[in-house]
C-alpha cells in the first residue's frame, strides 16, 4: 500500500537544523542493531556535508524520514557514474505504509536519469526490515563488512 501524499524535497539551508534533528532519533536506532554506539556528531556533520543530497520525505505536510545520497563517476579506470544511498530513515509513525518503498524509488529515479548504470548502499545486515525492504527492491548483497554489508544494484548490464 503506497502513501497518499508522499513528496520529496531538498532539505534546504533554513532547515538543516531541523534535518540535524532528526538524525538523532536515526542514529540511535542504528546503535540498537549496530550493537554499540555510533559516531553520532561526525557523522551528522558529515551527512551534512555539500557532496551530499538531502531529500526529505514529507507524508502530506510531515516530514516522515530523509534519503541522503550522492552521484559520483566511477573509478577513473571504469566508465560512467554511481549512486551511494548514504543515510536512508522513514520515522516509525510511518513505516509499513510504503512510504520507505516510495522514497527508495524517487532517489533512485533520480540516480538513473543522471546515469547511474549501479547503486550502491550499506546495512546493517541485524536490520531485517531493511534488509528486506532493499532485497525487495533488487539489492544484493556485494560485500561483507562484520555486521553489515554494502549491497548493490545494477541498473544496466556491465
């Protein structure tokens, strides 16, 4: 079941502080499957750094979870361009009603028109909803990393 009213919007300047926000409750649920604490701080004020894209998910007027990704080209030794989902969180108020469906498909809408042929992203492999939702939508995993993985998905054949 998709969200009625879902839009995404780039978190502008006036509202980084709000975005910073809510990276807190993220990053705590994060240390809940990562077993241990995150680096917090570093962490948001890299995630808020100009190489980024920040979209907010918005269900109606409320804002329900972000995306945080990048475009970049590959290797200089391979052609064409990459996608990194960086940081992806939908608010608990709002899961299971699609909206993390549907904001993973914009972002990578967005990736695919600016000529990702791969999108790239890590997870913390105890999240089994996220695990789940990323595999559902073509992820595989791409390589082991302990307690988590970077998964994969290739938009066109190499």
């Amino acid at each position: 079941m998709a969200p009625g009213n879902l839009t995404t919007k780039p978190v502008s300047g006036d509202e980084i502080e709000a975005f910073r926000a809510l990276l807190v409750p993220y990053f705590e649920e994060l240390n809940q499957y990562a077993g241990g604490s995150t680096h917090a701080a570093e962490d948001a004020d890299r995630v808020c750094g100009p190489e980024f894209t920040r979209w907010w998910a918005l269900d109606g007027e409320a804002r329900a979870g972000f995306a945080v990704f990048r475009v970049y080209s590959h290797e200089p030794h391979i052609p064409g361009w990459e996608g990194s989902i960086d940081e992806f969180y939908v608010l608990p108020a709002h899961r299971r009603q699609g909206l993390g469906r549907a904001l993973a498909g914009a972002v990578m809408d967005h990736m695919i028109q600016r000529g990702c042929d791969r999108i790239k992203l890590t997870v913390l492999t105890r999240n089994e909803p996220a695990m789940a939702l990323w595999e559902s939508l073509g992820f595989r995993i791409f390589l082991p990393l302990g307690e988590g993985a970077v998964m994969q998905r290739r938009i066109k054949p190499a």
